[in-house]
C-alpha cells in the first residue's frame, strides 16, 4: 500500500510528464532505476536529452507553504544522486543529444477529501538546475 506523500509524488509525477509532453518534449522514460538513484523523468525535446527531477507539494497557494519551494527539497544529496543515476543511464545508453538536468516543482490545492480530483495551483519548470557536479545553477 502506498503512502500519502507516495500517492502526491506519483500525482505529481504524471502532472510533470503532461506539462512536458504539452510544451514539446517527448517522455522517453519514468522511474528509472540506476543502482540505489532514480531518475522521475527522461525526456527529449530537439536538442536535449533532459533529466527531471519532481517535487511537489499541497498547500493552500503557492507562496503559503512554510517549507519552502518544492524545489529545494533538492538538497546536495538529491542532486549527486541524480547526477550517479544520469551518469549511468548515459554509460547504458547511447545518446546523440547534449543532457541537462532540470527541476519541476508542482503545486497542488491541499484537498480535504482524497477523493477530490487535486487541483494544480502553479507548475514552475527550472531548466538546467544543476550541473553535472551536482551545482546548483539557480
């Protein structure tokens, strides 16, 4: 059985692939698992081969949520592992296109029922958050 926070992550995952596949790019991967790290998205778009990494949150509106931005739930830690996992799917697989790792925070309306269907308050796409040394670039 999954967990609430589970369940939002997944929502939110699949909110981040419509966004994407909406603004031209095409999901190429989900849940991709590389030893102990995953990657929530890999993507394309004509020139990048983009690594997304998800987060989001329930709040009442976006600017509400006492712990900050979703995105920096991306901490040093988060960003090596990503970075492992995007080092080895590009060992594992033959890629012609220039990779970039980007962020996509979703924010949803704190429901009161599970039962209602979640309303997105604000999806925020940062391109190119970090690098491949795990840096942040925003």
């Amino acid at each position: 059985m999954q967990t609430d926070k589970q369940v939002l992550g997944r929502l939110g995952e699949d909110l981040a692939a419509d966004y994407l596949e909406k603004h031209g790019y095409t999901v190429v991967g989900r849940n991709l698992h590389f030893s102990k790290n995953e990657l929530d998205i890999v993507a394309e778009d004509d020139d990048f081969i983009v690594f997304v990494e998800v987060k989001t949150r329930s709040c009442l509106y976006p600017e509400s949520n006492g712990y900050g931005t979703p995105g920096r739930a991306v901490d040093s830690k988060k960003r090596g592992n990503t970075v492992k996992a995007v080092k080895d799917y590009l060992l594992k697989n033959y890629v012609s296109k220039q990779p970039r790792i980007d962020v996509i925070e979703v924010y949803l309306l704190e429901s009161q029922s599970e039962f209602k269907t979640p309303t997105v308050l604000k999806i925020n796409h940062i391109r190119n958050a970090f690098d491949a040394r795990g840096r942040k670039l925003h």
